[in-house]
C-alpha cells in the first residue's frame, strides 16, 4: 500500500484538480547502478574530506534514476532533483493519484499554499547609533566570549577551510568594504540560487550578508570569527513564504556543497511553522530523523560534513528544525555578559537529546550591513556563524581529523560540559581548550600511550583556579603534563589521601595530571 511522505509527519489530502500543481515525489529507489564514475559527481576536494572522514561511496552519491524522470516529465516538468533524499519537485496537471500509481514513486505531498506566514521570519535591529570609531573591539566581545582571539593569536584563521552558507540572499555583499579581501584573494568559491536556479547571489535578502560578515568581514574596524576563509555561498530561503520547497532547497545546497568538497556547512534558518496548507511539524518531530531538513542533514554529516545551525528564536518555545539533527553544532544565544537570551529556543530534542548543543553570543552581535556599516544584530542567526567561524579555525589547525572529532571537541569545551541543560546545551565553547582536546587526539606517542584511566579523582573539572585531587592511596608526588609531554608543574607532598592545588599559573588548556607516577586523569583550565 503506498504511504504519504512520513517525514512530514502528518497526512496530506491528495487533490486531483486540472490546474498545473506543484508536487513533492518521492521515489522508491535508484534502480540499476551497476557502475558510476566517482569523478563525476565529486570533486577531488571532496574526494579528499570523504576519505579523511571514512566515508564510502554508496547510494546516496547516485543520481536519481533518469528514466524514473523521464516517465515524470511525461506527466508534467520536473524542476528540482535531490538525490540523498530521492525525491523530486514536479509541476504536473496530472491529479496525485495518477503520479502515486507509478510503479517508482512512493509518497507524494501537494506543494500547495495558502496563507502566508512570514512574519519575524528574520530580526531586525536599529543601527548602531554610538559615536565613536569601531575597530577590532566592534567584534571584541563576541569573538573572546568563544576563544577566537585565542585561536586566532595561534595563527588559525580559517585559511585553505571551505565553508558553506546556506541563507536568504547576500544583498549588496560584493560591494561592501568588510569582504574586500574575500573578493580580492578569490575566495568566494561556488555560487548558486536554488530557488530561482540561477548564479546571481548578491541580491533579495540581507541576512545572507550580515551572517556572513559575522563569519569572514575583515576590515580595521571590524574581525568575523574567521577572517580568511573561503566561501561557498547558497540561497536555499525564499523570504516571501515558508513552505517545505525551502527545506527541499536546503538538502539541494548541502548536496552541492558535498560536491564541491566544503568543510563545513552554516544554516542560520530554522523550521516549524508554515503558510497554510502546507502541514506544520509538531514537537515530536523534532526527532532528528523525520523532518526533511534533519533528513538532508543526516545525510550530509554521514558524507563527513560540519554542519552548525542556529537554534531557533521562538524561546521560551523549542527548537525548530534542523537544531534537531544529530552530530551537528546547533547553537543558542546569549547577550555579552554570557545570559542566555529570552528568544533564543530551549531543548531537548523530542528523542531526548542535549539541545542546543552550545551557545554563543545572539544578543547585541556585531554585525555588517549591505552599506557597509557596522549595526547590532539580534537572532540565534549570529550565534550559529560566530561559532561556525571559530569551528573553521579549529579545522584549520587540525586539517587530518574528522568531523565527530571537531563536533566533540566543540561540544567538551563548553563551560557546563558535564552538567548541560537545555538552554546553554553543553555550555558556551572555548576555542582553545577545543584545540587543546583536538590535540590530545593528535599528541606524540608517547603520550598517547599514558594511561587516561586513573585511581584517583580531579574536582572541579574543568576548572580556573583550585582544584581537589583525591585517592584512597596516599598522594606523594602530582604532576602535570602538557599536551606536547613536557612537564610544566610538579608538587611533593607527605603521604595523603587529599589534597587542594592553586592552578592559576597554568595557561587555558588541556594537561595531563599524573599522580604517584602511575596512571593520568586529564584536566581542563578554563
């Protein structure tokens, strides 16, 4: 018996009308691949990630089965094609019925609209109105709140990491003075509208441009979070209504940007409620597995993609999609002294899962506007590409390892890792403590082979000043190791079972702390 598309959750009336409808197909399968050219449908950048990430070619990096289309374009035109989710849009006088009896096809949704619902889509906030002359501290508060000075002072900008934005537009970005050097050095890598399938970006909307300047503006008044990354820029949004096409859109430009071997993916866009007649989710499909979003992005991290998304802006309310996905970064908002912001979306997801997972400024961000001024911006749409930015840095200095490896290491180094709630998620992130953790994945052997399992506990951990260390052996000797293997702090003591260390001559950053010369616990100095 055929079914309706699950993911939505919900039942969509079939409706046989003569006028020209648009449909949402879903197909059975692929058919008969006996072969495809690897080359043809991957770049040898994304080649490169896929190998890192151990990801094999399987049936989601086949094409959708040509003459499953050509016997769709017999009943109507086929417009948009997503090969992960095997699905494609159709504009057809053919009543659903007569689509759904195809042998091929397995659920159908009438892409129908009724009344819009559009409204606080994006927030807008006044221009800055201070006077006085910005410079880097314009972005100051949001950059350190996160470790990206940190980062950044290591040399780590982003540089030769290829991230994808997935917006509404990008209004008026290639003339304003903020992405000067992004144009200038050629780093604006791959273009595209999904929903007009065309090339021309800079226009429609201006969120496109303010999360981008959040995440690559570069001028003496003002640092994004990585300042000299590459940039793959993707209108999946359409502003001017909110139906599940968009969604369809936004699995589109995850597949173009696995294509071309992005890194990285920033959605700053979330999805809930829509126009009428379309089919609103509910909470409980905020599973991670049944939206169409989620779908498509459950696809592009198994393709080894980074994808960090906002967490949605309905707070007290929860999140909307795709927050909800697994193994992915979605990011609340907090105001400049580290408060959570009354709209920023509260967790969990419906499965039970921590989200958001962490959280950065939202709040009287820093942002650009299309004229180039530097303005505060108010959305979980900020925190998403500030943090996206410093994720970039982070997969600049640590080229070889994969995306769970990043998405841990984010999610570790926030300040409430080991008791998150469903506000801050695991807390708000530190840049440098999550390189710290990314390089005890990569530390010399010597020190990969210290045992990390101990007899004895380390408390508060992490920790910015004392800490506690208790063992029902008598304590004699503690020292503390860095990253690297040298040893940087040693403490003899006469035999006891506890003991209080000041810690505050130790930098931000991961140790090694070895006790009685016998087995290692790992310490985090925030």
């Amino acid at each position: 018996m055929k079914k309706y598309l699950a993911f939505l959750g919900s039942l969509i009336l079939i409706i046989a009308v003569s006028a020209q409808n648009r449909y949402l197909v879903s197909l059975t399968d692929k058919g008969n691949v006996s072969s495809i050219n690897i080359d043809d449908v991957l770049s040898p950048r994304a080649i490169k990630n896929h190998i890192k990430n151990g990801v094999m070619l399987n049936e989601l990096d086949f094409p959708v089965q040509q003459t499953y289309l050509n016997k769709l374009s017999e009943l109507g035109s086929v417009i948009k094609i997503s090969k992960w989710l095997n699905a494609v849009i159709i504009t057809s006088s053919a009543p659903s019925q007569t689509i759904l009896n195809l042998p091929f096809v397995s659920a159908i949704e009438v892409l129908a609209t009724g009344q819009t619902y559009t409204k606080g889509k994006f927030k807008i906030e006044d221009k800055l109105n201070e006077n006085k002359t910005l410079n880097y501290d314009s972005t100051f508060q949001q950059n350190t709140q996160i470790g990206v000075d940190c980062i950044h002072d290591k040399g780590f900008l982003g540089e030769n990491v290829l991230l994808a934005i997935l917006d509404a537009g990008f209004q008026g970005m290639d003339t304003i003075l903020a992405f000067d050097s992004l144009f200038l050095e050629n780093r604006v890598v791959d273009m595209y509208d999904f929903v007009d399938d065309d090339v021309t970006v800079f226009e429609k909307h201006f969120h496109g441009t303010w999360v981008s300047s959040v995440i690559a503006g570069n001028q003496v008044n003002y640092i994004g979070s990585a300042p000299h990354v590459s940039l793959c820029l993707y209108i999946t949004e359409d502003v001017t209504r909110e139906v599940h096409e968009e969604e369809f859109d936004l699995v589109r430009g995850l597949e173009r940007a696995d294509s071309v071997g992005a890194d990285l993916v920033n959605i700053s866009l979330g999805y809930f409620t829509f126009d009428t007649l379309q089919g609103d989710y509910t909470y409980l499909n905020m599973d991670g597995q049944t939206t169409i979003s989620a779908l498509g992005i459950q696809a592009a991290t198994s393709r080894g993609l980074v994808i960090v998304t906002s967490a949605g802006n309905s707070g007290p309310n929860n999140i909307a999609t795709p927050c909800d996905a697994d193994s992915i970064l979605c990011v609340g908002a907090t105001d400049t002294n580290n408060v959570i912001a009354s709209f920023s979306s509260v967790g969990p997801s419906a499965d039970g899962r921590v989200k958001p997972d962490v959280a950065a400024t939202g709040k009287n961000a820093m942002c650009v506007d299309t004229d180039g001024t530097i303005r505060r911006c108010n959305g979980t749409s900020f925190s998403s590409p500030i943090t996206c930015g410093m994720v970039a840095c982070l997969m600049q200095s640590h080229p070889t390892l994969t995306m769970m490896d990043i998405v841990n290491s984010v999610r570790q180094s926030g300040h409430q890792y080991s008791t998150p709630d469903n506000l801050y998620g695991y807390g708000i992130p530190n840049a440098c403590i999550a390189d710290s953790l990314l390089t005890l994945l990569e530390v010399p052997i010597g020190i990969k082979e210290m045992k990390l399992e101990s007899d004895f506990d380390i408390y508060p951990n992490p920790s910015n000043d004392y800490i506690t260390i208790a063992s029902f052996e008598g304590i004699e000797l503690v020292e503390f190791y860095s990253m690297q293997g040298k040893l940087v702090k040693q403490i003899k003591l006469s035999e006891s079972n506890s003991v209080l260390i000041n810690c505050n001559d130790l930098e931000k950053g991961i140790y090694l702390v070895q006790v009685n010369h016998s087995m290692h616990h790992r310490l985090i100095i925030q």
